[in-house]
C-alpha cells in the first residue's frame, strides 16, 4: 500500500515540476521575444534617423540614393523643397544692396549659387556686411566679394585726427621701448665731449711746446674734435639701433658719401679749402688782407669761412673757397710798408732845392721808419706845377698808413711854405691870335662926360 500510494504522488511531482518548467520556458521565451521587439524598435528608429539627415543635406546637393541591398521601400517620405533659382537670388541680394544706400555702382552675377559682388563700398565694414548678408541669402552656396572702397576726396578730420594719434602713439611706445638704449647712447656722447675736451687740451699743450703756429695749431684741433665726434657719434648711433653694425654704417655712409658729395659740394670745397689754408697758406689771425672787394682785418679762420673785420667796423664772412680761388693781398705780412703821396712846386721853383726841403721834411716825421731810405723822383709835368712822386716807409696796418700820410703832406706843407716854394693852385693860360686892345672903362667915361659938357 505504501508503494502504490507513492506511486501516484511521484507521478504527481512530475507532472507539477513539468508545468513549472514549462512555464518558465515560456516566460523566458516571452520576455526574449519583448527584448527582441524593443531592440528592433530601436534599431529602425535609428535609421529613420540617419534618412532624415540624408534627406536634410539632400536640400543642398543631390538626394541619397538607396544601396542595393535596401530593397524595401521606406517607410515614409520626406519632401525637400525646390532651390531658388539663380535669377530670384540675383534679383534679392540686387534689392537688398540697392536699399541700403551703401554700395555703389552695384552688380551682382548668380551662377550655380556662386554670388560675384562688384561695385564700391564706403568702408571696409559695409564691405563685410555685403559678404555676410549675401552668405544668408537662401541658396546661396558661396560669395565671391570683388567690392572697391570707394577713395575718400574729402577732409576727414576725425579720421586724420586718428591717424595722427595712432602715429604719434606709436612713436611714444617706440621711444619708450627704446629709452635705456637712448640713455645710454647719450651717455656715450657725454663721454665723446669729455673725450674731446681732454683731446683739445692735450693738441693746444703739444702745439705750445713744438712752437706750432696759431692757424696750424688750430687746424690740429678742428681735425682732432672731428674725428672723436664722428667716431662718438658712430658708437651712439649703433648703441640706439641693435640691428645696425658698423659695417651697414660705413656702407649707408658710402653709398650716401657721393649724393651728399653733389648736394653739398660747396661745403665740402669750402672744408678742403680751409684744411689748405690753415695748412700752408701765409695767412693768420690779426693780419689785414684784400681780396677782390674787401678789406679789412682777419679775425677768424674755421675750416668753412673766415671771418674778416672791415676798416669801418662791418663784419664779412668769406667762404674759404673764395680766398683760396681768388688773389690775396696780405698787408701786414711784413712789418713796413711802403707809402707814396705826390707833391707839385711851381714852374718857376729849383727842382733841386725843392727835392731837398721835401725830403728833409719827410724825414723828420715820427712815423717814417729808419729801416728804409726816403725817396723822391720828379715824376711829370703837370698842368701848372712839376709833380714830385714821395717815398717812405711806415707801419703796414691801415691805421699807420693814415697816421703816416698825414704827418708826412702837414711837415711838407709846413717845410715849402717856410722856404719860400710855391705850391700853385692849377692855372691855365689863354693865347690869342690877335693882339686884343685894352679899353679903360673909367677914363672912357670921363672922356664921354666932358664932350656932353662942351
């Protein structure tokens, strides 16, 4: 009895355990099969997603064609509008400008989308917003902008304004960059005076001691401050500007030496002429000269002009070019001069007598020098006197020549008066072919009064 009894139970467990497995087959399979839906689901949302964007860049270009193994029909369709024509776009962008008022002498060209602007702008931004607005006109593709600024032919003061402020903002930054750099090339030339001070000092105490003429002296120390300057100024100028060296120096100073030597050939002639002058020429400070039209006494010799001071007091610069081209008359190269007065006596004087009392009183003039003989010549026969030609020799500046002639025509003067010589005022004789009658007006008129009595 127990093992039928068991029977039916075992056969029972069976059966129950059965449906069990059978229903959890089942809902293994039910919710496999609900994944399965879900994932497909996803998957064709997917791609209804990526056709939407093909059909989105199908309104730009060409339409995407179906690959070949998409042989279902979608399962919707999308409509893409039609892309404006060339002419509609030409026309738009055409109006648009035209309202504007910014673009002149407007044209516009549509090819394929492709938009060719032509015509003049006011201004670089109107420029870009011609590019811009035609870029979101629709169905444009591309913008080809061949718009002109249009020349300014008035005055713009805020505009120059602004110019000369960013330039003079600009040279600002520049110098302040370049400060210490500036500092110290000033620097350098502080030295360079320094230097030539020393220099100076050091060429006039050389001079001294080897008895070196004044002009020489000073041509030694116009060489010397020139070329410490130059060399100075060289440094300063290469200490300032980083990038020039002193060979682009030398070679800016070479090509640049032969337009400066055509543009200032007259200071350069005057500068050679006065390096000679000082060199070898006999001339000095405080001698008087002539040349051509002036006289007068030499106060100053440069290297580019000397400077010469009249007998009436004016001042004359005379480039050293004329000096050197032209003849010199030094005066005072010695320290005599030679001085020349005429002196006339009467016809009926002794020439003989007459010579002596005149030398003698030249002689005893104070401003006749010793060193030299007194001479007197009988020179011509004048109109009414004989004319004596008086020599002697006095000091060489003008003042001593006027000192002298005065003393020498008072004592000759005073000498012929005392000894009885004439010195006759100019006469003329008159001859007449007939012998004219000399009538007495007086007893004429008696007579004619004594014969109105009768």
């Amino acid at each position: 009895m127990i093992f039928f009894n068991s029977e039916p139970i075992s056969t029972h467990s069976r059966a129950t355990s059965t449906a069990i497995h059978i229903r959890s087959i089942f809902s293994v399979a039910l919710f496999s099969l609900v994944m399965l839906s879900l994932f497909a689901k996803a998957l064709h949302a997917q791609e209804g997603g990526g056709a939407d964007g093909a059909s989105n860049s199908a309104t730009e270009s060409s339409p995407v064609e179906p690959s070949p193994s998409d042989t279902d029909p979608p399962e919707e369709q999308i409509e893409v509008n039609d892309v404006l024509p060339d002419n509609r776009i030409q026309q738009r962008i055409q109006k648009i400008l035209t309202s504007s008022q910014w673009i002149e002498e407007i044209k516009v060209e549509v090819s394929d989308g492709v938009v060719v602007l032509k015509g003049l702008a006011s201004d670089d931004e109107k420029k870009d917003w011609a590019s811009r607005m035609s870029s979101s006109v629709e169905g444009v593709v591309a913008v080809q902008n061949d718009l002109e600024i249009k020349a300014s032919m008035g005055f713009n003061l805020d505009e120059s304004l602004e110019h000369v402020t960013e330039s003079l903002l600009s040279l600002w930054r520049d110098f302040l960059s370049r400060l210490p750099l500036i500092l110290v090339g000033f620097l350098v030339l502080v030295a360079t005076w320094g230097i030539s001070k020393g220099a100076i000092a050091l060429v006039r105490r050389s001079s001294g001691k080897a008895r070196v003429r004044e002009n020489l002296s000073d041509l030694f120390v116009q060489l010397t401050t020139f070329s410490i300057w130059t060399f100075g100024i060289m440094v300063a100028a290469i200490v300032v500007f980083p990038g020039m060296t002193p060979a682009k120096l030398l070679t800016v100073l070479g090509l640049g030496s032969v337009a400066l030597g055509f543009a200032f050939k007259d200071i350069f002639e005057n500068f050679f002429a006065g390096i000679l002058i000082l060199w070898r020429f006999p001339l000095d400070r405080g001698d008087f000269i002539e040349c051509e039209d002036i006289e007068g006494k030499v106060e100053d010799i440069t290297i580019r002009m000397t400077t010469i001071r009249q007998v009436d007091g004016q001042l004359v610069v005379v480039p050293n070019a004329v000096l050197f081209k032209n003849a010199v008359n030094i005066l005072t190269n010695k320290k005599i001069r030679r001085t020349t007065v005429i002196c006339g006596v009467a016809y009926d004087e002794d020439v003989d007598a007459s010579r002596e009392v005149i030398k003698s009183a030249v002689q005893d003039c104070s401003t006749v020098s010793d060193e030299k003989p007194v001479e007197i010549f009988a020179q011509e026969f004048a109109a009414s006197s004989i004319n004596f030609e008086v020599t002697w020799w006095t000091g060489s500046t003008p003042l001593d020549i006027r000192r002298s002639r005065d003393e020498v025509v008072a004592s000759v003067k005073q000498s012929l008066d005392e000894a009885g010589i004439e010195i006759p005022f100019p006469y003329r004789t008159l001859t007449f072919k007939e012998p004219l009658s000399v009538a007495n007006s007086a007893a004429d008129k008696n007579s004619g009064d004594q014969t109105g009595q009768e």
